[in-house]
C-alpha cells in the first residue's frame, strides 16, 4: 500500500484553486493508498487561518512530529510514499531520494512525477 503525505502548501494551493484533493489523488493513483499529513501541518494551516484546509485534514490520518514538517516529510518517506508537495527545495531533496511526488499542474490537475 502506498502512502500519500500532504505538504502544507500542496493543500492550501489545491483548494485556493478549487480542486477536489481526494478525487484527483484517486484519479492519478491506481494502487491501494493512504493519505497521511505530518500533525506539525495542522499548526500551520491554523496559522494560515486555512478554515476549509483544517476541516478537510480532520479525516487524515496524522504523523507525530519531532522535526518541522520538510524534514519530517523526508524522514518518513521510502519507496512506498509519494509526496504531494510544491515546494521547490523539498522535491530535489525527495527526488535525491528516489521519492515520487505529486504536483499541481494549470492550476487544476494533479500530476504525479
């Protein structure tokens, strides 16, 4: 089974542009998955003041965090996760890694790399 993590910015940027988060991730994904999020984004999107985010992630299920969530997304992904992220440095680092990631692509469609 795979797992799905959900950065912060990959959330806030999916429904600022009106996407359906869990119909596209099902869509690009054709193997059993889970969708998880490191807890330290939570804090994050109440920072943010994302009311609709916070609704939509209390159905994930969250990652204990020690770290910030860059590092803890790295440190829990392996073969088995694919990472739902935009931030630039994060994606090198994943993809040094051999980590997949999925990328939001014209502002409204998933795309898995």
């Amino acid at each position: 089974m795979k797992t799905i993590l959900l950065d912060t910015n990959f959330i806030v940027s999916a429904l600022k542009n009106k996407i359906d988060i869990f119909r596209e991730i099902e869509r690009i994904i054709e193997e059993n998955y889970e969708i998880k999020i490191i807890d330290k984004t939570v804090q994050e999107l109440e920072k943010l003041k994302e009311k609709l985010a916070i609704q939509i992630i209390k159905k994930i299920k969250k990652i204990k965090a020690t770290e910030d969530v860059d590092t803890e997304i790295v440190k829990n992904s392996d073969k088995n996760t694919i990472v739902a992220t935009l931030d630039r440095e994060l994606k090198h680092k994943l993809k040094d890694k051999g980590i997949r990631t999925i990328t939001i692509r014209q502002k409204k469609y998933f795309k898995i790399n």
